[in-house]
C-alpha cells in the first residue's frame, strides 16, 4: 500500500496534471460560451428561416411525455462548433510550433572530389570529371 501511495503522490506532483486539470476548467467555461452562442444567437437566427427555435421543437408522445429532439440538434451544434473552435486553435498552435522548431539541417547530396575540387555525387566512386577512382566514406 505504501508503494501504491507513493506513486499516486508522484503522480500528482507532476506538471502533467496541473496542465490538465487547468485544460479541463478552462474547457467548462468554454462549454458555456459556445452553449450560448449556439443557443442565443445560430438557434434564433436559424429560426428565422425555419419559423421557430431548434430548442422548442418536440414530439409529443403519450399524455405529459414529450421527445424533446430539438435539445438534442442544439446539443450536436454545440459539439461540431466546439469541435470546430479546436481544430482550428490546434491547427493554429502546430503551425506555429512548426515555425518555432528549429530547423533540420540538410543533408548534403555532394561532395567535392578530392583531386580536381569539382563538385559530384556523395555516392561516386569515381568521379566523372577528372574519372579519379574515390576512396569510399
């Protein structure tokens, strides 16, 4: 048990999940903007081409029960919107990391051969200027 605790406390004194549990409370306030977005702003515009809100649309079953799927598009807006947002803010971030990155430095595809100072193939064993036989590297 002792070493179960220990290693739980490691766990949790790691930057990893500081990070994640500010990701996961920055993303809950996330969720509420773009719920409102969707909710106070598509939803009514989108009713004006519809004639009502998504929210207010529903089946009425048996008696009091009603199938309320309007909820449910306003639910799956809300994903593809915030699926979107982060895609983008993603992308955005690896492109920007990408320029960050320093760069590779390119492998030569020559070199100079050692007899005439003429450039050729790093592959050669014989160069085709001065056709002097190269040692190989």
């Amino acid at each position: 048990m002792k070493k179960f605790m220990k290693e739980f406390k490691e766990f949790i004194s790691r930057g990893n999940v500081m990070d994640m549990a500010v990701g996961i409370i920055i993303g809950g306030a996330f969720t509420s903007i773009v719920s409102s977005l969707v909710e106070d702003i598509i939803n009514p515009i989108l009713g004006l081409f519809g004639g009502m809100n998504f929210d207010r649309l529903q089946l009425n079953l048996l008696g009091e029960a009603t199938l309320n799927y309007g909820k449910f598009i306003t639910a799956v807006m809300n994903f593809l919107i915030m699926a979107l947002v982060v895609f983008l803010i993603v992308k955005t971030v690896n492109k920007a990391a990408a320029k960050m990155a320093p760069k590779k430095p390119v492998e030569e595809k020559t070199k100079v051969c050692p007899f005439c100072k003429s450039k050729i193939d790093k592959d050669a064993v014989r160069c085709p200027h001065c056709t002097s036989m190269l040692e190989e590297q």
